[in-house]
C-alpha cells in the first residue's frame, strides 16, 4: 500500500498510534459504564483500523468483541478482549516504531 514511502508509513504509524490512544482511553469507559452498543461501534471502527496494519487476529478479536457487545452477551469477556486488543496494539506500535 505505502509503494516504500517511508513518509508514508511513518504518517501510518502515527495515526494508528493516535486511534489507539483514542481506543486506550474509551474503551474501558464505555465497559465501565456499561455502554455496550458504543463499545461495539468503537469495536468495529478497531477493526478496521488493525486490518489496515495487518493484524488479522486482532481483527478477529474484535469482530467477536463487535458481536457480544451489540447483542449483549458473554459480558464477562469483554474486559478480557479489550485488554488483549490494547495489548496487542501497543507491541505493534513498539515494532513498527523500531522498524521506521
């Protein structure tokens, strides 16, 4: 996608690192307050943003986060998923980092 822009990619990289501070902060809000239809739009609007890096199983991940969330179910595996979903994201950003 980048044609071996470095620019390019490092202006990538910075804009995922913005979403994820944005996701890192309204996630666990939104799971705390029990907001499960806003938790499943920022869900979905994730997805998207770790397909674009290539993160297939996060991409997975949230799909299924998405799914409970907007039919309310399995609610003890919400906080599970979201953490493992920051996690993930904040070794990606660490590697991408390092390699731009």
């Amino acid at each position: 996608m980048s044609g071996g822009d470095s620019a390019f990619i490092r202006e990538m990289i910075n804009l995922f690192r913005e979403q994820i501070i944005e996701y890192k902060s309204i996630m666990p809000e939104l799971l705390q307050n029990k907001d499960y239809d806003g938790l499943s739009k920022v869900a979905h609007k994730a997805k998207s943003s770790v397909a674009v890096m290539g993160m297939t199983q996060v991409a997975d991940l949230l799909k299924e986060l998405e799914i409970l969330t907007h039919d309310q179910r399995d609610v003890e595996k919400y906080e599970q998923l979201i953490t493992h979903f920051l996690e993930q994201s904040e070794l990606a950003i660490t590697e991408l980092e390092s390699a731009y």
